[in-house]
C-alpha cells in the first residue's frame, strides 16, 4: 500500500497524538468537563454562598479486581472535583486548560 499522506515522513516513528500531562490520554480523549453550581441543601439555611463546581462525568467503568475483588478504576479523572467562587473563574481555568466544557 502507498502512502499519499505526508505525515510521519522523514522517520520511522508514527504520527503523535498530544497527551495530556501526567496520563497517558490522548487531549480527544479527555471527557467534557461539566461545570455546575452545588445546588442547596435542604438543610442551609441564610445567605451562604454555594460554590461552581468542575468536575469530570465517569468516562469508564468501574471493574472488579480478579485477585482482591475489589473495585477499581482507571479512569484518572473520576475524582477530579475543583470548586471556584465564581462561575467566570470555573469557566476560565477550564479554557486555559484546552478542555471542553458545558456550563448547566
């Protein structure tokens, strides 16, 4: 088979898809983020200001270990809460981040 496409010329390694920092995913395979204000518990009562969350749906499922049977994940950003005073400020670091995002 012939290539036609350009990329990877010139050496022996295949083309490079970016990862993001500290995992090994591809940036496209990162999940959007979702960004959201904490809804009010039933039992606050006053004028408390409730944080913006960002954090991150679950992109995997949970699997059982065959030795331990215990749960587990390898999904890096299942824990990733981060809460911010201000919607403008979630949205922000989100953008800075080159993540994709939905505000709700």
């Amino acid at each position: 088979m012939i290539r036609t496409d350009k990329t990877g010329l010139g050496h022996n390694l295949p083309p490079r898809h970016p990862k993001q920092p500290g995992t090994n995913l591809t940036v496209s395979e990162i999940p959007a983020a979702r960004i959201y204000r904490e809804p009010k518990s039933v039992m606050q009562g006053g004028s408390r200001k409730r944080p913006w969350v960002l954090e991150f749906p679950a992109s995997r499922p949970l699997s059982a270990d065959p030795l331990t049977g215990w749960t587990r994940n390898d999904d890096p950003f299942r824990h990733v809460r981060l809460n911010f005073p201000n919607r403008e400020s979630a949205v922000a670091f989100a953008e800075r981040q080159d993540w994709d995002y939905q505000v709700r």
